[in-house]
C-alpha cells in the first residue's frame, strides 16, 4: 500500500513539474517576472529574464517588444528597431498597434521623421485608431511638410480606442 | 479645452509655411505651446512595455464532491448539476440514496445563487441485533439548502503555488422540508428524510490552481436551530433515536463543523479528464453556538475519497462534466462507518462569459 502512495506521489509529481516545465508556461512566468522587474527599473534582471523567455517562446510580440523596450533605454536604438519590426511581423492585424506605435516613437526621437510617417500610415487606414495616435501622425505630418494634412487629421472625427494590452509606461 | 486646443492648432497650422511648423513643433523655441502637442523627446515617454497576455489555464472539470469550488459562474451563465451520494451503513443494515439536485446561477458582481433540492430513497434491511425483523424502504424529499456564494479574490497565477489563490464566502440556509414527525414504527426509521432544523451557516472557500493540480479547501461553521421532534426520530448521526414511547422532545443540535479538502490532476485539459484524493469530516460538538448545551449526541467523521472525472461534451455554449468516486471512513467518533458511491453530471449553460474559473 504504501509503495503504490509512494509511485502514485512520484508519477503525479513528474508530471506536474513536466508540465509547469512547457516551453509556452515557462516563457510566460519568465515574461511575468522581466514585466515586474521593468517596472522596479531594474533593466539587467529584465533583460536576463526576457532572454530566458525568448529561447522558450520566439514568437511572442510581447517579449519582443519589451527587448526592443529594454534596448531603447539602453541606448541602443538599431536593436530596438529591430525588435519591434519582428513583434510587428508576428502580428498581421490590428494588434500591430502598440509596435508600430512604439517603433515610430523612437523614430521621431532620432528625427528619422519620414520613416516614422511611413509607419504611422499603414494605421491611418484603419476603422479606429489607437489612443495617442492621432497626434504623433500629426507631428509625423508636420515634420514631413504636410501641415494642411496635419490640420485635417486633427479635425477629423475618427474613433479611438484605448491601447487593447495592459502595459507600464515609463519615461526616459 | 482639449478640443479647442486641437482647434486652435490645426487653425494656426493652416496658416504657416511648413519650414516654420517644423521649427515650432520640433524645437523649444517660444511658440511650442500653440501646437496641441510636445516636442519630439517627449514622445519617448509614452514608449510602452507590455504585460504578458494572459496565458490561461482553468479546465473545467466535475470537481470534488465535499468541497466547494471558490470562483463563482459568471453572470449569464448557470448550471444543473444532479448528485447521487449512496450513504451505505452495513453496520446497521442501512442506505440512504441522497440525490439532491442542484442549481447554480451566476448573478454578477462576483455573487452566485444555489439551490439544491434532494430527493432521498431510505432503505432499512433487516437487523435483528436492532430488533429489526424486516426491510422496509421510504421516498421523498430531503431538507432544502439555499446558498449564496460570494468571490472575494481570484487566482492570481494559475502556475504559481503562491500567487493568490481564489477566495469566497458561502451563506448557507436550510429549511427543514423533509418529513421528520409522525413517522411509522413500521418503516424503522426509513420514512424520516430530514433532521427538521433551520439551519444557518458560512463557508470559506478557496481554490487554488498550480497547473497541472488544484488544491480545494472548505471550512464552515453551521448553527442547527432547535426543533421539537416526536417518537422514532433519529439523530443526525445516524444511530440515536428517540424511544417510540417516548413524548415529543425539544432538540437542541451542538455547534456543527464542516472541513473538507481536495487535491486535483487534471491530465487532459482539453477534456477535463482527471482524478481527485479529497478528505471530508463533520464534527458535532455538544454545545450550541447560540442555544446552550445541546442535547442531540456529540459526533465526528472523518471519510476519504478517491474520485475520477471527465468533461464530454466541452463546446463553448454548453459543456458536461462527469464525477464518480468513493467515500471510505477514516475516522469516527459516534459515528457509522459509512461507505459512499457518488456520481454526478453537471451541465453547464455558458453565458458570453464562460463558466467558472476559466
């Protein structure tokens, strides 16, 4: 009896620790712990952590986007480019938003202004737009000479709505 | 004045060459504050990091059958669930086929109503150490139990063993609606499907998941409120009565406490399938919280059950979940040794928002 208690212990635990050990959970609880440390601002442990959820999960928007997060503060804006223009392909709908809008911030910080509006334009099609952006395609606008355009942007009545993902916004 | 802002803006764009708006909006010269917005590096600050999507995991599964479950179903959504709960006593040549039927509704608000009607088929064989020379069978409905869940957290990570887990409160009620008085010598006690006490009580509930297990646990308190019972009536541990030729009695039941406790494997998430251990006890004290010292019989029980389960059909809209599983005896104290087969279906009417737990 307490042999079979013993194996049946044993065969639940293997199969417990197998199963927090998929690829997609342990990504998601390294993800988790890197979110909780960019919020204390503690960038290295971040990074250490969203490395561990990237080898698990390659193919998660979020983590890439946090990266590329990770690597604009760290000045590094070619790797945070290129981050997000992964996080943006993985994603072939309307949740594209939040990198596209991302990727366009660092653009128009760099002063890379045509590139910044290029991106922004493949939004302005679309039914609503993201909260925000009405006014950095403004400005993406104005920098590029097309300030009868810009006007007519902010005059236009286009719905918006609030950024879909729950996200920490923190200033440089 | 966020509209006449942008108003104002877009007006004063109009007018200006775009060398000039360049300059104004780009830089930090004197004019910046015209347009509706700030200058570049300001735009850095709404660069966001994201949250990981919720990666969820909360299968629906039939569950234990002592311990409550702690997530409430959500509003628009509901449930029928019928229990079979075959209480066998050889000891004293008795059964009790308790199936009560229950209904859940999701209220909203984290707040969830339940019923649970039992219809009970009393069997007594032949005990002659009881002085019972035949067998004698009786069916009808139990006590009524109403019940009002109300959520108070949930899961915090369905991965971690020490994130929070799901938390509620229970109000229980019951009213006294099985046949308890003018019972028949002849039917050796199979005719009385009730205690004929109001009773009163309030659960906590948690549950916690840890992907592939859950961990349930119940502990509540009862208050059984006094009854006049007749001759033949049998207490509620099963094996005291009251002498046939004895009058009516005023009966006042001890503080009564409910604990129970499951461990769940789910092995196959899609289809619910899994198996549960869960632990289950009553202990009746020989006081009662608010009328004094009892003077129905103190009792405990302490039973252990194994359980299986699946979850066939499982679509969004509608889903079924299937229990079976044993009640050993562990422990008792003025107690039967009680054996008790179990099964249940519950079938799940999923609102927009699912059903519980997910």
């Amino acid at each position: 009896m307490k042999k079979i208690v013993l194996l049946t212990c044993l065969a639940l635990s293997a199969t417990g620790c197998a199963a927090t050990t998929e690829p997609s959970v342990r990504a998601y609880l390294h993800e988790r712990k890197a979110f909780e440390e960019l919020g204390k601002g503690h960038l290295a442990a971040a990074e250490a952590d969203l490395k561990l959820a990237l080898r698990d999960n390659p193919k998660e928007p979020s983590i890439l986007n946090n990266m590329a997060y990770i690597k604009y503060k760290e000045g590094d804006d070619r790797k945070a480019i290129g981050y997000l223009e992964q996080a943006r392909a993985l994603r072939n709908n309307d949740n594209d938003e939040p990198y596209i809008l991302n990727e366009a911030r660092i653009l128009i910080v760099r002063h890379r202004y045509r590139r910044a509006l290029s991106l922004l334009s493949l939004i302005e099609p679309r039914r609503t737009w993201p909260k925000g952006y009405r006014k950095m395609l403004a400005k993406a606008l104005i920098h590029n000479g097309q300030n009868a355009k810009a006007m007519a942007i902010l005059l236009e009545n286009h719905d918006e709505t609030a950024t879909s993902e729950s996200s920490l916004s923190v200033s440089r | 004045m966020r509209s006449f802002s942008l108003y104002f803006g877009a007006l004063f764009l109009f007018f200006l060459q775009p060398v000039e708006a360049r300059a104004l909006s780009s830089g930090s010269g004197a004019g910046d504050f015209l347009l509706p917005f700030s200058d570049d590096a300001a735009v850095a600050k709404d660069f966001q990091a994201l949250a990981p999507p919720f990666l969820p995991w909360g299968p629906n599964t039939s569950g234990p059958f002592f311990t409550g479950t702690a997530e409430v179903e959500p509003v628009g959504s509901w449930y029928i669930e019928p229990f079979a709960y075959d209480y066998m006593t050889p000891g004293i040549s008795a059964s009790s086929l308790s199936m009560p039927m229950r209904l859940g509704v999701g209220l909203g608000h984290n707040l969830e109503f339940d019923t649970f009607l039992p219809l009970i088929q009393n069997w007594q064989g032949a005990a002659p150490s009881q002085g019972i020379d035949r067998s004698a069978s009786h069916f009808g409905v139990g006590n009524t139990h109403f019940e009002v869940k109300w959520q108070l957290t949930s899961d915090g990570n369905v991965y971690l063993p020490f994130a929070m887990p799901a938390m509620a409160l229970t109000f229980d009620f019951w009213i006294p609606s099985g046949q308890y008085q003018n019972l028949n010598p002849q039917d050796y006690g199979a005719d009385q499907l009730g205690n004929g006490t109001y009773n009163e009580g309030v659960m906590f509930l948690l549950r916690k998941h840890v992907k592939p297990f859950m961990v349930y646990i119940q502990l509540g308190d009862i208050v059984e409120n006094p009854a006049a019972v007749g001759p033949g009536y049998t207490f509620n541990n099963g094996t005291d009565q009251i002498p046939w030729n004895s009058g009516s009695v005023h009966m006042v039941d001890g503080n009564l406490t409910y604990y129970a406790g499951a461990l769940e494997y789910v092995a196959n998430t899609e289809w619910g399938a899994g198996g549960l251990l869960e632990l289950y006890g009553e202990t009746q004290s020989g006081t009662s919280l608010f009328f004094g010292p009892a003077n129905a019989p103190a009792w405990s029980f302490l039973w252990i059950a194994p359980e299986v389960e699946i979850t066939w059909p499982h679509a969004q809209k509608f889903s079924a979940t299937w229990g079976a599983g044993v009640a050993l005896p562990v422990t008792e104290s003025n107690y039967p040794k009680t054996y008790t087969p179990m099964g249940t279906v519950t079938l799940y009417f999923n609102g927009p928002f699912g059903y519980r737990g997910m």
